[in-house]
C-alpha cells in the first residue's frame, strides 16, 4: 500500500497541475488525501514524517522539472549540476507535506472519520498559507490552482479566497479518496461538498456582475507578445528590433474600427534604461503621441544613492503617456529570490542562478497607475501568485489588474500554464478583470470571474485588444480578508491545541 499511495500521490501532482500532456485537477486530490492515508498508516510521528517527504518530493519533482531550464541555458550550469535543482526546490516544499503528515498521526490519528477530514484540510490549508511566506514564500503548485481550469470549481475563493478554497478541496479529499476508515457515508460527504463548491460556481457564474458603480465600465485594452529570444534580448543590437516589433504589434491593434484605450507590454520589453535620454524611448513615446494609446511597459531602472554613490536596480512598469520623461511608474516588490536578488546575500556564498543585470531592490509603492478611469493594479512576474498582493493593489484603489511577465526562461514547459493558473485565482479573489501580458505567452484577458476570455500560445508572436470590465465592487474575501485568514489559521493550529492539551492532562494524571 505504501508505494501503490506514493504513486498515486505522484500521478496526482503530474496531471492535476498544469502540464503540457495531460491536466486532470480532480486527480490534484489524490495528493492530500493519499498524503493523509499515508499519515494514518503510519507507526510514528516520524515514520509519517518520512513517507510523506518521500512521496511529495516525487510528485513535486515531476511538476518542477522546469526548474533546471533556466539553470541550465542562462546560469551556465551543466546538466549534472542543473537537473537536480527542481529535486532541491521539490525537497524544500515536501517538507511541508511531510510536516503534514507528521502533524496528522501526532494529533489527528484517534479522530473520528467526521473530524479527521476538516481537521487534515484545515492543517493542509494553514501549510500551504507558511509555505507562502516562509523564506519569501512560493506558493506554488497550490490545491486551488490545480481547479484553474474548472472555473466554476474556484469561485469560492471569492469568499474564502485561494487558501480557504484549498482548506474545503483538501477536506473533500480525504473524505471522498482518504484512508480505509472512511465508510461509504464519508465518501458521500466528500461527493457533496465537492458539488456544492460546484453548484455554488455555476449559480455566480451565471449571476450578472452586479450594476456598475461611478468610475466603472468597460474598456478595450490590447496587448502585445513579442516572443523575443531571451539569449539576445539584452544584447544592444537588438534592441532597435525589439522596439520595432513591439510598435508594430502594436500599431495594428484595434477592434470594430477602436483603438485600444491602453496597450500592455510585457516584462522588460524595454531591454535598456527607458528613463535616460535615448533614441529608442523616444520612438515609443512619439508612438504613443500619434496613435492616442498608452502604452504600459516593463523595463529595468535605477536610482543613485548620493550617500554611499551606490546605484540601486528596480524591475519597473511604465504607463507611458508620452507627454515627458518622468512617467507614471511602479517598482516590483517582491522579487525572485537567487534570480533577481540572493537572501541574505550578506552571509550565503551563493550568486543567482540566473545572470541578469545586478540585484534588484523592492520598490514601495501600491498606488495603481492611472489613466482616465483605468486604475491598474500592477502585478509584475510572480507577484500576481501571492493573494496579499492583489489585496493591496484593490485597496489602494485598483479597479483592474496588470501582470506583466516573462517567462521565456522555462521554455516551452508547464511553467507558464501553471504560472496562468496561479494568476486566475487573483481575478477570482478579487472580483477583477485581468489582463496578462508576456513576452512568450501565455499572455491572457481574463474576467472577475477567471474566465479566460482569450489567450495567446507559447512562443509565438500575438497582438490582441478585448473589452474587459473595470470593477469597484468588492468581493466578500477582499473585504474580510484578515478574518478569513485569521479563521484558517485558528483551524489550522486548533487540532494541535487539543491534542497538546489532552496529552498535559493525561501526564497530571
């Protein structure tokens, strides 16, 4: 039984995330309920601890294997030293599941079947949330973005949010799929709270958005993927071309006759310093002068500190007017750790495992950038997969969400479907239209609901303009947002707070 559940855990990682073969997001269940069967199996603690670090390190090695791509073609590492780096960052995050695994035969092995599944769901879910903060935090390959696809499996997360959605989908699991002690009755229960996540998905799905308020309304914004070649991006003599072909996509974009209001650029389409004086900047603001669209782009910048003349690096979008220089403009903040900076690089005698310019420094400020009625949320890279930071974006007044990318480091791989996949969910939490621009896909339109209204291939070239919706409502999981986490985390620690305080008990007696 052992290894025949440590294979189904696999599978279930394999093709119940996104993959360029097979996605099946029901089979993502088999994680956490063959994780808890492997649990209650078990003759320790310890011995729990081990088997779920085994079997999760499989299953995320699988999913991760992109990993070494980047390592590989850009770090200048060998083979031999960048295949085991997704098996590092697999190792890393199975030490949650093992932790799982160890937490549930410690304080959960007695329970009733009744309890045993929101008790594991409740531990999996407060997991997931450390994993997403820990160290930086990488909450990837989560339980509630293996249901992406399945949109109206994830409209939940619109009033528990991405977490609170993997909290039910992990106590489904267990009932339904989880440990022989489950009786036919528990299975049923499993079934139900699977239908009614999705009765309740089909019943918002198909309820009009609520009225527009003052300030809201549709758009037409368009975007651009150039699917530049990220071995010569940077080189100068390509930089003329690059600008080129970004004005040219985006020259042709119109829909019914309309130019779009707003054209959004990927990542550093801009491989040069857009703030200097220069002749390619020039070009892009002379573009938007005399086609009447604003472009947002992304492109490296700095700043000089006179105190210790010392130049500090920033991964920047532009909304570029064209009126002058000094732009609109918003600062990456959370950065990618040993790609775009080294934590505690004071102490580890370690480089990035990908070369770029130089460390990048967070920028601070969340305001949106604003054009007319367009309030946009910016979400560069990675960002738009951590739900705090889509929160911050809609208090700060964002009424549309921006996720510039470049995920030309992976390849053609499942990085970009599961980093397309992460991004739905904060246009779900939020009750935000989405647009996702990338250099080579998948860039996307996307509605409140994370619908996928249209999107572009990997590595190919595309220009795309949509209506999306610009929205000030809020939903329940944006205005309760710290309840809700706080509710998860008390489920969370509750198990391990009784089992502690009857085990105190029993030693006074």
């Amino acid at each position: 039984m052992l290894l025949l559940w440590t294979l189904a855990i696999a599978l279930g990682a394999w093709i119940g995330h996104a993959n360029l073969w097979l996605h099946v997001p029901a089979a993502s269940l088999l994680v956490p309920a063959g994780l808890a069967a492997l649990a209650l199996r078990a003759k320790s603690p310890g011995q729990a601890f081990r088997q779920g670090f085994l079997a999760a390190t499989l299953a995320y090695s699988g999913c991760l294997y992109w990993i070494a791509l980047p390592v590989h073609d850009y770090g200048n590492l060998p083979w031999l030293l960048a295949a085991p780096c997704p098996v590092l960052l697999a190792m890393y995050l199975a030490l949650y599941a093992g932790l799982f695994c160890a937490l549930l035969r410690r304080f959960c092995a007695d329970y009733s079947p009744w309890l045993l599944a929101p008790a594991a769901g409740a531990m999996w879910a407060g997991l997931e949330y450390l994993r997403g903060w820990l160290f930086t935090g990488f909450p990837w390959l989560t339980t509630a973005s293996a249901f992406s696809p399945w949109t109206a499996m994830i409209q939940a997360a619109s009033v528990v949010g991405a977490l609170g959605l993997g909290l039910l989908l992990a106590t489904a699991a267990v009932w339904l799929l989880g440990p022989s002690r489950m009786t036919l009755r528990h299975r049923a229960a499993g079934v139900a709270l699977l239908a009614a996540l999705l009765g309740f998905g089909l019943h918002r799905l198909h309820t009009p958005l609520p009225s527009t308020a003052q300030g809201d309304g549709p758009v037409l914004v368009g975007l651009a993927q150039g699917s530049i070649d990220q071995s010569i991006k940077w080189d100068k003599a390509y930089q003329g071309g690059t600008v080129d072909r970004y004005l040219t996509l985006s020259g042709d974009l119109e829909k019914d006759g309309e130019k779009p209001l707003l054209v959004v650029w990927p990542e550093t389409a801009l491989p040069f310093y857009y703030q200097d004086p220069n002749e390619l900047g020039r070009r892009v603001r002379e573009f938007v002068r005399s086609s009447g669209t604003t472009v947002l782009t992304g492109s490296p910048a700095y700043t000089l500190d006179v105190r210790t003349n010392t130049y500090k690096l920033y991964n920047r979008a532009y909304l570029i007017t064209g009126q002058a220089l000094d732009e609109q403009y918003y600062d990456k903040q959370h950065l990618v750790p040993f790609g775009e900076y080294v934590p505690f690089g004071d102490w580890l005698p370690l480089g990035k495992l990908v070369e770029s310019m130089g460390d990048f420094v967070p920028g601070t400020n969340v305001s949106p950038l604003r054009l007319g009625k367009v309030a946009a949320g910016m979400l560069i890279c990675y960002e738009a997969i951590y739900s705090n930071l889509a929160q911050h974006r809609v208090s700060a007044g964002a009424n549309i969400l921006v996720n510039i990318s470049n995920d030309a480091w992976f390849g053609i791989s499942s990085a970009p479907l599961q980093h397309l996949d992460l991004s739905l969910l904060r246009a779900v939490e939020q009750g935000r239209s989405m647009v996702r621009s990338t250099n080579t896909g998948v860039s996307a339109f996307i509605d409140p609901y994370g619908r996928v209204l249209e999107r572009t291939p990997l590595f190919h070239t595309a220009a795309r303009a949509r209506v999306l919706e610009l929205r000030n409502e809020t939903t329940v999981y944006h205005r309760f947002f710290r309840l809700v986490h706080v509710l998860i985390y008390a489920m969370a620690l509750l198990p391990i707070a009784v089992g502690l305080a009857a085990r105190r008990r029993l030693a006074r007696d």
